[in-house]
C-alpha cells in the first residue's frame, strides 16, 4: 500500500506555506499526498483548489478531503492511517508572536508521527518544483532511542541530494539515560589525532543510520546549551532543514531546546516524538 | 538489524564458570565492540570476532603485523586491514542462516579460557520452522604463529534438508585502496595472494577444509559436493550434503597466513604448513595451540579469591596480552590498540613499553626481550629523528612503525572543525627515555647481560646522548629541559617537566652504570660499540654530571615536584564541582582554558614516583598523591591503572580499587563507544600493573623483589608467579599472610613489606606474616 503525507490547511496562507514541502516529499517517497481542508463550509474540489491556490497539474497521485469540526481531533484522526504530516505552524489566527498556533501545538504533542512544521516565514530551497533541502542538520544525543526515530527523516533525505550534519552535544550529567548502546563524547582521549577520527565513525555508523553511499555525514561535536548550539551552528552552516527528536511534551520547564529553536529558526523543522 | 527477533539480552557476566566472558544475544548497535572484546590474536596476526555471515553492522577484518603502507597523499605510514578469514555462510535449503530476519531461540558468544578459543553458540529457527544448533569455535594458534582455525558444527534439530556451507577468506573486508589482489588459483587450497600498493609488501591465506558427519554416537562417511570458488572478493570452499535431523556435522577448517617476511616464496611457506601435519591437520593444530594456550595462560594469570567478577576482568586482561604478545617483537611490536581494529593506524606508541612491557618481563621475558629488540631494530630511525630535530643520539618515534621514523601527524581536525597542531611526535621527548627505563627494567629482572651488552647498551647510549643535547645549564648551576610535554598533554611546551626530567636523569644514570658494567666485564663488546657509535671516553662522566645536578622540582619542605616550572601559578579548578562527569574536562573548558589551569590529563609526578617507587618515602608518596589525583581529570586511559597502583602505595585501597575497576572496565563497559576501533591494549597491561605492584604490592629492587600486599576489601587473595632474575616465584597473598615458593635452581631475596629480607631457596615454602603492622618472616 501506498504511504501517505497528510497536509491539513485551513486555507491561510500561513498554512498553504505547507503545500511545497507535503508534496515534496509524497513526489519522493511514492506516497499519497493526502490534502485536508478543515472548514465548516462546503465546497467542490475545483473551489476548494482554487480556494486553497492549488493547481491540479502539481498534484500526482493525491486525495482531498474535507472535514468540519475541531481541527486537532480532525488532523489527529486523519493522521492514524498517514506516515508524514507536513503543516505550518500558524494557521487562520497567524499570531507569530506565539511559537505556532494552538492546533499545530496539540497536534505534535499527541502525535507519534514525523510532523514537518513550516513557519510562515519560512525559506524553502526549490529545484524543478520541489522543495529540496541542501545541508540537513540533525542534533543527535547519543541514545539509541532517537537515532531509530530520526529513520522516516533519513528515508526522505536519502531521496535528496542533501549533506548532513550531524550535531552531537554532549550529554550533560543530569541528562544521561540509562539506555543500553547510548554514548556520548568519549570520556578517554589518549591521543586526540586518532581518537576523534575513530570516535566520529563509530557514532555515525552507530547513530546514523543511512546505508546509502551517495549520503554524507559528517559530526560535529560541541559542549553546552543545545539550543545555543544548535542555532549557531545551523546559522554557521547554512543549514536549510533541521530535525529534532523530542519527548512531545511542551509542558512548563520541558522542551526547552525545541521551544528556542521554534522562535529562532527559519528553516523547515521536522518533529519526532519518541516512542 | 531492528527486526531482529532476540528473546535474549545483552549481558556480560555470566556465572557458568566455563563460560567466563560472555556476551550473550546480539546488540547490533554495540556489535563493533563485541568484535574487538572478544578480537582473536597471536602477535603476528589478529582478528575481530565479527558474525561469521555478513551483516552491514558488521566491520570484520584482520590486521598483520608489520603490514604499514603510506600513499602518496597520506600523513603517515599505517597497518593496512587485510581479509577476514572467519567468514562462514549456512544455508538450510535455499535459506541463508541469519540473525536479521529469523528467530534466534539461542545466541551467544565467549571467550574460553581453558583452550584460548572464541566460542559462538546459536540455535536458530528459519521461516520455513527449521531448528539449527550452530556453534562456532575460532582461534589463532600460539603454537605456530601463521596458523588459524575454525571449526563449525551444524545439527539440524527437526528437518531433513540439503544444508550448504560456504567457508572462506572475505576479502572484502579488506582495504583495497591499499592492497592488490595477486589472483592465486591453488587446486587443493582457497586462497588469498596479496600484495600492499606503494609498500610492496606480500602475504598469502590459504584455507583447507575437512569434512565429517557424526551420525548420532558413530561417525560415519556420507556424499557430500565439495569445490572451491575464487571471486576478486574471496575464495572459498563449498560444501554440501543432505542433513538428518539429530547428526552433528563438522567442517573443519585450517588457514594459514604468510608473508613475504616468511620466506621469499610465502605461497610454498603456507603449503608445507599443512604438510607437517600427518592425519587430520585442523585437530592437530587446535591442540597444539590448546596446549600452548594452557601453558600461557597458567603462568601468566592470577587467581583472587573473594571476587569471581574481578576475576573475570583480569582473566580478559590475561587473555589479551597473552594473544598480544606471543609472536610480537623484532621487527614489530605491539600496537596501542593491538592487532584488533583500524583506531590508531597500528602505531606503536610509549604503551608497549610502559604498560604492557611489565607484565612481560615478569611473566614471559623472552617477549619482553623481543619487544625491546623491535625498539633496537628502529634504532636507525630514532638516529634519524633526533638529527631532523636537531639533536644527538636516538629519538624514538612517539608513533612508531616499521621503520622507527616519527609518523605522528602535524594537523588534526577535530569534530567541532577546529584544526589543532599535534605537538606529541615534536615535543614529547620522554619516549626515549621511558625506553631506556624498560630496557633496564628488563635487564634488572632477567640479569640477560647478553642483552644488555649487545643491544640494550646501545639504546641506553644514544638515548643518553639524546637527552644531553635537549638540556641546557641555567643560572642556577642546574641542568634544565625546556619546551616538552610530559605525558599530561593538557600542557603542551613546558619548561622543566618533571616527569621528563626525572626519566632523563635516570637514563644518564642507568646509560652511565651500563658503561662501567661493560667497562668491567666485557671491555671487548664496550670496545666494539664504542667505535660504532663514536663514543667518547668523557661522555659517561658526562652523564653522571648531567645525573646529579639535573632539575627536579622538588621541595623538600612540601615534599612535592612541581610538575613544571609554573604549575603552582595555574588557576585550581576544583573537579568534584564537575562529577558526576562523562566527558573530557578539555571538552567542558575548552583546550586553551584547560591549559591555564591546574587539571591534569593524566599521571605525571606520579607516574615516575610509580616507577622509582622505592626512592621514596610513604610521606612523598603521600603528599604527591594528595595533591595530583585532586587535579587529574583522567583524560586519558592511561591513568587510572596508574593512580590505583599509587593508591594502594600510599595505603588508600579503596580509592586503588575503584581505579583498578574503572581500569578494568574501558573497553567492556558500554560507556565510550571508542572500544569499537580495537583494544586498549595498554589498560589490560595496566589492570596487571595494578594487580601486581598496586594490591599485590610487588617492588623490584636491587637485593630482589619487596610484596607489601595491599588487598582491597573485596578480595581475599591473590595468588600468581613472577619470574625474577631465572627464578620463579609463586606467591600467595593474603591481606595478613604471604606464602612463596620458588623453583629454580638459586636462593634470590624476597622481602615481605619494606624492607624485611629473607634469602629463599627453591622447593622450600616461606610464610611472612603481619604482626602489629609489621611483616615477620615465619620460621
């Protein structure tokens, strides 16, 4: 059965930004793209596309719905059968003095899917019509855990012709976790002309886990606030695309590194709740 | 591998006192360390223990020593990875026997310290329901040291079918960048001739099969098809049968691997290898390797009672220096990772002779010996970098291969992108003076005066030589080293590093009382090396001038060497604000900051009061201790075994045990990841050193040997045998009691505690006992 990338839009601009990116990656991957329209008013497809500014000769292989009601619980239902949900972070409302609107907040955090978030404001690398991010950056911990859950953005990068960076920053002590296989920066460095070489192969080939010879990797190590890190490297870098495990919860004190990147980032970012 | 089906777990330890180390299930993720924890070697070759059928997780290879090659773009010469000769691939029908997508009911792997071989054990159903019972028993023979075995046992448990085996030499395992496949077709043999690119250099695996069914309780012939296939990826053997459920059948399996350096024609050399074996070869070899691994292994190992863990720790110590060692020395020596994986290019660095040189010298000093004469083989080299820096005398390679000519990079980049400058091959000058330690070292142990005269004596002149041109005299009227590193790399191009200073002092001391041996008793041999080397008739008085007034550092109020001029001005950074720490303190300050401070990578004062221990009080011992572990950030894995010898010196067993355990425990602990590029070979050294002169409290000096036993609480007793000067002792500690016996044919001087004397005479048992604190010799 054909895989499928939900795209929910409400028709805002804001969530239309979405439209590129969703069918990206359904073009690459061979999947459905599967465009929700959450409205209470009824439309045809023609009025819906024009509505949405979508012209039929874009779309591939496609499905377009409609459905009324709350839209997190439409988007959350709809999501159940999809492998990819591609959506902007604001929608109708567009406050972008929030971090993303109040249904893309409850929709990624009760979502196990891989949630591409697009920012209104957000620039997208295009070749022939197709989003196609060039540097991927990808902040890894060491666990095994999130390395497993970043194989749905691997499988997309590995249809591009996008370089990774991996980006490990060192776990610090209150963060270790007790998962088997995990590490992090070596805690023995005899000689540091040999260790690095050696340690650098070993976590990609323990953490990143793409068996295509066309993808390069390379690591980068840093110390200290990850979001701090992650921003500077990425603006360094120029990095177009960035995707980041998380816990999926957005409570007080949690997910303080996400909520930064969130404000600051200007790239698309792709979620990935652990399981 | 994330589909794999385990209804088993990784675990280390297990408690069947058979299977001492075990690693049980399949962790892909882990899976390099696994192949490097339970890695096969004899010295000349070593292999990862990979899964025997291919898996992308896998990095299976083997590395031969003494096989560097340079390109004409790289930096330094390195150990090239040659084919993997363990490969195997079962198929029951048309299924190729996997861990990925079938169901292993049972898997596991061990290290068997009875024979010295690695077992693998797997009982694995297919998707068509088939039961297979596999095991896997690989080795390479300390007997002869071209020599590699591997025996498989299949018993289809609940089918009938046509099983295959393909068994062979893997060659993609192999760095082709480097290596030229020379196409040997043999008719009887599967076979390997390769040569290395821009090196030359050549080597040969053969591979010989046998194979019998074991039908039940008899054993009996059946038809099987059999050939042999050569692919520019390997050559192979294959074998097919039809299998009953419930018989055993065994392939057995006999490589061989020469090189050029064997002989000029390395294809013939491998042939007659087989040859000198009458009936069946692989049982012959197996169980002359299986006795000589019984013979290793029983006078280099030492039994605790009281822990069954730590005995484990030691015992894969043990077992990696037994295979490091065997066949090392002459024209190679024992790499910082071993023959076990590509990290550190196969460099041979200061732990071959600080580290692991002990254990040999009072275990096995033929090997000690051979490890010295690689060090006297790249003496020419050494000449060489001493001259490029400008100096006399030899300078030996802090990374050394072949040749002895320094291969330590310049540059580095690191992960974050910054490019460093790698000063070690430059500046960190002690290597030649630790070398002139171990050669006396061994001398002082064996008494080898044939050595000594004919090849240590030099070593010991050119690197005295070498370390009279790096001093200058200061206002002071003292003799001052400046711009080194010391082994704490933290702190690069310092003045007067007393570890440096201390280890130069004593090669003048040792080069100087070397020429008077000589000068005494073999005025010929000193004659003939003298017109060598040009050795003037002042150049020992030199030495001893250059001894005496040399800079150490010390106060002799506080009691403490300043580790180099300045240390006392850094700022102290207190390291328990930083614990519970995972990283590397450089890592958490940054290099430049570390460097402005008091943190240490590694020991330094301590090392050489480790080394010279009996030159000094408890009190200095004490109060160096005192304040150096405050400072250390053990950067390295070098020093923990160090400061748990110095710990149980100064009376701290505690603190010794728990840097004995995170000694013990670097490579087969899943903390670092980094034991996936090979063994640290120098850590399983470190854990005898810590054993022997920590716990144990074993001190060589000049009457003969001191035990001042320090035994944790967790232990009981240690029991092992050390060879002393022709002599060997066998010894039982415990915390209030020691037993020696020695055999041989010499009274020598045991000391029980310093210093409690007793001449020993062989076959008889002493017993010293602890009196109020006092060690008394039992009449």
């Amino acid at each position: 059965m054909k895989g499928k990338v939900l795209l929910p839009l409400d028709s805002s601009e804001a969530s239309i930004k979405a439209f590129i990116p969703a069918k990206s990656i359904a073009k690459l991957l061979d999947m459905t793209l599967c465009i929700l329209h959450i409205s209470d008013e009824e439309l045809t497809t023609e009025e819906l596309l024009d509505k949405l500014k979508i012209k039929i000769e874009d779309l591939e292989y496609f499905v377009i719905s409609q459905r009324a009601g709350s839209p997190e619980e439409v988007i959350l239902e709809e999501s159940k059968s999809c492998d990819y949900i591609v959506m902007g972070t604001h929608g109708k409302t567009c406050d972008t003095t929030l971090r993303m609107g109040s249904t893309t907040a409850k929709v990624i955090e009760q979502t196990f899917k891989p949630v591409l978030l697009i920012k209104p404001d957000v620039c997208l690398h295009i070749e022939n019509g197709l989003w196609s991010p060039q540097k991927t950056l990808i902040p890894l911990n060491g666990t095994p855990g999130s390395s497993e859950a970043l194989a749905p953005v691997m499988m997309f990068i590995a249809k591009t012709s996008s370089k990774i960076d991996i980006l490990h920053i060192c776990i610090s002590p209150t963060e270790q976790t007790l998962e088997q296989s995990k590490f992090s920066a070596p805690y023995y460095e005899d000689y540091l002309q040999h260790e690095w070489a050696s340690w650098s192969k070993e976590f990609i080939k323990r953490f990143c886990s793409v068996n295509k010879n066309h993808i390069k990797a390379s690591i980068s190590l840093f110390h200290g606030d990850p979001a701090e890190e992650i921003l500077s490297f990425a603006k360094k870098n120029n990095n177009d695309f960035i995707a980041v495990v998380w816990h999926g919860t957005m409570a007080h004190l949690r997910a303080k590194t996400l909520k930064r990147i969130l404000i600051e980032c200007d790239c698309p970012l792709m979620l990935i709740r652990l399981g | 591998m994330d589909n794999l089906k385990l209804n088993i777990f990784l675990q280390y330890i297990e408690t069947l006192e058979h299977r001492p180390l075990a690693e049980k299930g399949v962790l892909p993720l882990r899976e390099r360390e696994i192949e490097t924890i339970f890695s096969m070697g004899n010295g000349f070759i070593g292999t990862r223990n990979s899964l025997e059928e291919p898996y992308p997780e896998s990095d299976p290879g083997s590395f031969i020593a003494g096989m560097y090659v340079q390109g004409p773009y790289d930096d330094f010469n390195f150990l090239v990875k040659a084919p993997d000769w363990t490969s195997i691939k079962i198929y029951a029908g048309d299924a190729l026997l996997n861990l990925k997508d079938q169901n292993a009911i049972y898997h596991s792997r061990y290290i068997d310290f009875k024979r010295g071989t690695i077992v693998r054990e797997w009982k694995n159903q297919d998707q068509e329901g088939r039961i297979t019972d596999i095991k896997i028993i690989k080795y390479i023979s300390l007997a002869y040291k071209n020599e590699l075995g591997k025996l498989l046992i299949i018993k289809p448990e609940n089918y009938s079918e046509k099983i295959s085996v393909i068994t062979g030499i893997n060659c993609n395992a192999a760095d082709f960048r480097y290596l030229l496949n020379m196409n040997c077709d043999l008719e009887n043999y599967a076979s390997i001739h390769m040569k290395t690119k821009y090196s030359g250099k050549e080597f040969v695996i053969l591979q010989k099969s046998l194979f019998f069914s074991h039908c039940k309780e008899y054993a009996r012939k059946i038809d099987y098809y059999y050939d042999i296939k050569n692919f520019y990826d390997g050559s192979f053997e294959t074998f097919e049968w039809k299998a009953e459920p419930g018989n055993n059948y065994l392939i057995k399996t006999l490589s061989c691997l020469c090189t050029d350096k064997d002989s000029r024609t390395p294809v013939k050399t491998a042939i007659s290898a087989y040859k000198k074996y009458e009936r069946d070869f692989f049982d012959e070899s197996y169980i002359k390797h299986g006795n000589k691994w019984r013979e290793r292994f029983k006078e280099s190992q030492i039994i605790l009672s009281g822990n069954e863990y730590d005995q484990k720790l030691i015992d894969f110590a043990v077992y990696h220096l037994i295979t490091a060692g065997e066949f090392s020395g002459n024209t190679h020596s024992v790499p910082a990772r071993n023959l076990s994986g590509e990290s550190y290019k196969g460099h041979v660095f200061w732990d071959t002779e600080m580290y692991l040189l002990p254990f040999f010298v009072f275990t096995k000093p033929e090997i000690a010996k051979a490890l010295l004469m690689y060090r006297y083989n790249t003496l020419d080299g050494a000449r060489k970098n001493a001259l490029k820096e400008g100096f006399k005398g030899a300078s030996f390679a802090w990374e050394s291969t072949d040749s002895g000519a320094e291969e330590a990079p310049e540059l580095v980049m690191l992960p974050n992108g910054e490019v460093v400058h790698i000063l070690s091959g430059k500046y960190e000058n002690h290597i030649s003076s630790d070398i002139a330690y171990a050669v006396w070292q061994y001398w002082h142990a064996t008494r080898d005066d044939n050595f000594l005269i004919n090849y240590g004596a030099e070593i010991l002149f050119e690197t005295a030589r070498f370390c009279k041109s790096l001093v200058k005299k200061g206002t002071d009227g003292l003799y001052h080293i400046n711009s080194v590193i010391g082994p704490d790399e933290y702190h690069e191009i310092v003045d007067d590093n007393a570890y440096t200073n201390y280890l130069a002092a004593n090669n003048f001391d040792i080069a100087s009382k070397t020429y008077y041996l000589m000068n005494l008793n073999y005025p010929d041999q000193l004659k003939i090396l003298k017109e060598k080397i040009n050795l003037r008739e002042n150049e020992p008085e030199e030495w001893n001038l250059y001894k005496e007034n040399m800079y150490l550092g010390y106060d002799p109020e506080t009691k403490l060497y300043e580790q180099f001029k300045g240390f006392y001005d850094l700022e102290y950074i207190d390291l328990k604000e930083y614990e519970p720490r995972f990283i590397p303190m450089d890592i958490i300050l940054g290099r430049a900051k570390t460097a402005q401070t008091q943190v240490i990578k590694q020991a330094d004062v301590l090392m050489f009061m480790m080394l010279f221990r009996e030159r000094f009080s408890k009190e200095q011992l004490s109060v160096n201790y005192d304040f150096y572990e405050n400072r250390c950030g053990h950067g390295s894995s070098l020093s923990p075994s160090i400061h748990s010898v110095m710990a149980s010196a100064v009376g701290k067993t505690a603190d010794a045990y728990r840097y004995f355990l995170k000694n013990a425990k670097i490579d087969i602990g899943d903390e670092f990841g980094n034991a996936a590029g090979g063994i640290h070979i120098a850590s399983t050294g470190g854990v005898w050193m810590s054993v022997a002169f920590g716990f144990a409290g074993m001190c060589p000096v000049e009457k003969g040997l001191v035990f001042d036993p320090q035994l944790p609480d967790e232990w009981n007793s240690i029991e092992f045998s050390i060879k002393w000067r022709e002599q060997t002792i066998y010894a039982t500690l415990f915390k209030n009691e020691i037993k020696f016996f020695i055999s041989g044919n010499k009274n020598i001087f045991l000391s029980a505690g310093f210093y409690n004397w007793r001449e020993i005479s062989p076959a008889v048992e002493y017993i010293a006992f602890k009196n109020n604190q006092k060690w008394e010799w039992k009449e």
